[in-house]
C-alpha cells in the first residue's frame, strides 16, 4: 500500500489546476493571476485554469473556494476582506478557519494623498489644521469597510481629529473626486493610478501605511506614517490559499512550485509596473500574517464604529 501511495502523491499535480479570483477581471488580484499563470507550466508541471467569480465583495468565490474538494486542484488568490468579511455579518463560512493560508504574493500599503496646492505639506501641519477646522476635511477611499477606508479611520482616530469619510466605487472614482476638490483627502491602494499626478505635480502624497518605505519607482522618498510620529501600520496583501485539509505533499508541491514563481525575477518586475511590491511568504508566515491582522483589524473596525455603520447598511 505504501508504494501505491507515494506513487500517487508523486504524480501531483497531474491535471490543470483551477485558480479561482474572487473579483472581475482586469482588477489587482486578476492581475497577479494571469501574470502567475504564464509560470505554471514551468514550475509546476500544469497550467492554472483561471476562474474569475465576482460578487458579494468577493463572498461568492471564497465560498466556492471554501467548499471545494481538498485535493489541490483548487485553489484561490485572496486578500485582507477574506477577514473582514466575518467582521461585517454573517457569511457562509468563516474564510480565516475555513481557508489554509499557502503563501503571500505581494504587500501594498495604502498611500495618502491631498492637492499641491494645499496648505499642509505633512502629516503634523495638517492635524493642526483639522483641529482648527474640526469636519471640514473630507477623505474619499474605495468603500466601506475597505482597507482604504480603515487607514483613514485608523489615523483619524490616532491623530484624534474629526475628518468625515466619503465612500467611492474604488480608487479611481476617489481620485477624480480628489481632483475636482470634492474631498481634501484621499486614501488609495493603487500606486500606479497616482503616479502620472505625482509626477506633474497636481497631487502631494503626505504618507504611507507601510512599515517601510516603498521601492517603487517614483515613491522612494514618501515617509512613512510611523516616521512621523504616527502609530498607523497596515498593509493590504494578496496571497493564495487552499481549502482547509489540503495533504502535506500536494501542500509542499504546490508551495515550491508558487514560491518559484514569486520570487521569478520577470514576475517581480512586472508587480512593480503595475504599482505592486512582490512579499513572497511562505505557510507558517503568512498564517501568522492572518492572525495578526485578524486581531488589529477586528479591535480597529469596533473602535472607529466601521463594523456599525456597516451593519446600519445593511439593514
């Protein structure tokens, strides 16, 4: 029996193997995906399927990847709503227990930007400008309960200043909406859609949420929040998780193969083009990862009253 089992297990993965993208196609996660899949049949013997299931802010794949046989011919590329959505209500499964975390792909920190024009260059001048001004400053980010729009909370709430959030239908719709000084402020995820304003000098970008600074061409010099003396770390991230009960080598096997992918030096030159910064990790990380934003993230969204106004929503 035992020769009949490795031989089993050797010949993993010996079909296609479907990835599943819980948002419509041409988004970040999608993005990642089919720069991934060009790899697969080298480093992983099969080509990935790639199957975009949006929805239910990306509730209808995690529940298809969370039902899915656990024989590592299924697999998905999830980010930090597979926590928040437990936060927020009811779902079909709890995505942090129901999911295996395999490996990080990429970090990207939320970057906060405001006009040229506007009468604060940093963090310092314009906390004492809101406090003169207690709700005149308005932040767009790309909906509630998003990353975007935690970071604006979690300073607001750390800077102890009333600004008033304004939500979009993404990054770029709070962008615009930045552009034509509808909000003083904005919070976004998407370096490459600022990088063109930065450039011609319409938008300042006062922070990032990262412990780091960015590599990214064009955004080496901006500081971090942490560096002005402001407890605000937070990074969205992108990774690819399996069902729960996935066998130890099919987890092994796909964890070296997704690994070489990652650390491909073309793959991380192609993240970078598209504003993101590859952060390979492998299981134990990047379950420990999850755990710790599970913890941050669940005390932020009571604190600032993001899971209420939720909630308020929906009813």
């Amino acid at each position: 029996m035992g020769t009949k089992e490795s031989m089993a297990t050797e010949k993993y993965p010996a079909k296609p193997i479907t990835i599943i993208v819980p948002f419509a196609a041409g988004g970040s996660m999608d993005m990642i995906v089919r720069v991934l899949e060009k790899s697969a049949p080298r480093d992983l013997g099969q080509p990935f399927i790639v199957v975009n299931m949006p929805g239910g802010a990306g509730a209808v794949g995690m529940n298809e990847l969370a039902g899915a046989p656990t024989d590592g011919y299924t697999i998905g590329i999830v980010g930090v709503n597979l926590i928040l959505q437990p936060i927020y209500g009811q779902t079909r499964y709890h995505y942090p227990t129901a999911l295996e975390p395999l490996v990080n792909i990429v970090s990207s920190p939320i970057i906060m930007a405001t006009l040229a024009d506007k009468p604060w260059n940093n963090l310092n001048e314009l906390v004492s400008y809101a406090k003169q001004h207690p709700g005149e400053i308005k932040f767009g980010h790309a909906g509630l309960g998003t990353g975007t729009h935690i970071a604006g909370e979690m300073f607001a709430q750390e800077v102890n200043i009333s600004i008033k959030q304004v939500p979009f239908r993404g990054d770029a719709e709070a962008l615009t909406s930045l552009l034509g000084d509808h909000v003083q402020l904005v919070f976004a995820a998407t370096p490459a859609a600022l990088k063109e304003h930065i450039k011609n000098g319409t938008i300042k970008v006062l922070a990032i949420t990262d412990e780091h600074r960015l590599t990214l061409q064009g955004f080496e010099n901006i500081p971090t929040f942490k560096e002005q003396g402001i407890n605000v770390g937070f990074s969205l991230w992108n990774g690819i998780a399996v069902p729960k009960g996935l066998s130890a080598d099919a987890k092994a096997r796909l964890t070296a193969g997704l690994k070489a992918m990652i650390n491909d030096p073309e793959f991380k030159k192609n993240m970078e083009e598209l504003g993101m910064s590859v952060q390979y990790m492998g299981p134990d990380e990047f379950s420990a990862r999850w755990i710790e934003d599970n913890a941050k993230l669940t005390k932020i969204v009571k604190e600032t009253g993001i899971a209420e106004l939720i909630a308020t929503q929906k009813k």
